[in-house]
C-alpha cells in the first residue's frame, strides 16, 4: 500500500478568517465576470536549481530520505500577475521581492490600472491572498 506525503497548513488557517476572505473573493470574482472591475491575482514563487521536494510517495512503513546536496547558483524568484484569460505580467528579481521591489512592481500596475481607468472607466483590483496563522 502506498500514501502520499505533503506539507499541510489547514492547522494553521483561521476558519472565520478564511470564510470572510472568500467571501470577499467570490463578489470580486463576480464583479470581474460582469465586467465592472479589472481581477489580478498576485503570487510569488522562486526557482533554483536543486528543487525542494514537497511531497512524495513511499511504501507504508518506509520512510523516505532525500538528501539535499549543496545549492548551485541564485534563486531566481518571479511575482505575477495574472487576469485569467486576458493577461499575464510579472517581475523577476535574483534575491527575494523586498519591500523596494514589491513597491516598483505595484507601481507600474498602478500605472497600467490608471490608463485601463482612464481608456474604460474601470477599475483593477488585485487580489493578494496571503497564508497566515491568524
């Protein structure tokens, strides 16, 4: 019999935090569907070139041993953005988006969200879910 490993962060998660907050999603979602505003979805990620495994199979009874070998090169990390079925953006950056990064990210999509208005008369809104404990 084989099982599957993963990483969970259910314990974590706040249940009234996460009802309002899809709550929240669900009306932007259909607003978006309408046509009355812009919807973006923001996520970062990162790649290099030993991959972290976050889950794995293995026999019950057995435990799995992976050894991590030493990292070669910089991670490359990217922050995107996309509007399902209309666009895709993002920024790239060698070390992790900090506060400076992030920053000159929002601004150029308040720059593209002020023509968008401006053009349409529709607003953007961008949807950052983060997974916190509380």
């Amino acid at each position: 019999m084989w099982k599957r490993t993963r990483t969970s962060h259910k314990s974590k998660q706040n249940p009234t935090k996460r009802e309002i907050g899809q709550a929240d999603l669900d009306l932007l979602e259909l607003a978006a569907a309408t046509g009355e505003i812009h919807l973006k979805y923001l996520d970062e990620s990162g790649f290099s070139l030993w991959a972290q495994v976050c889950y794995t199979w293995a026999k019950k009874g057995e435990q799995k041993r992976i050894e991590q070998t030493k990292k070669k090169g910089r991670r490359l990390n990217i922050c995107g953005l996309l509007e399902i079925d209309k666009s895709f953006e993002y920024g790239l950056a060698l070390k992790n988006f900090n506060s400076k990064s992030y920053i000159q990210l929002m601004d150029w999509q308040a720059e593209q969200a002020k023509v968008k208005l401006d053009k349409e008369g529709i607003i953007t809104v961008i949807s950052l879910f983060c997974h916190s404990p509380d």
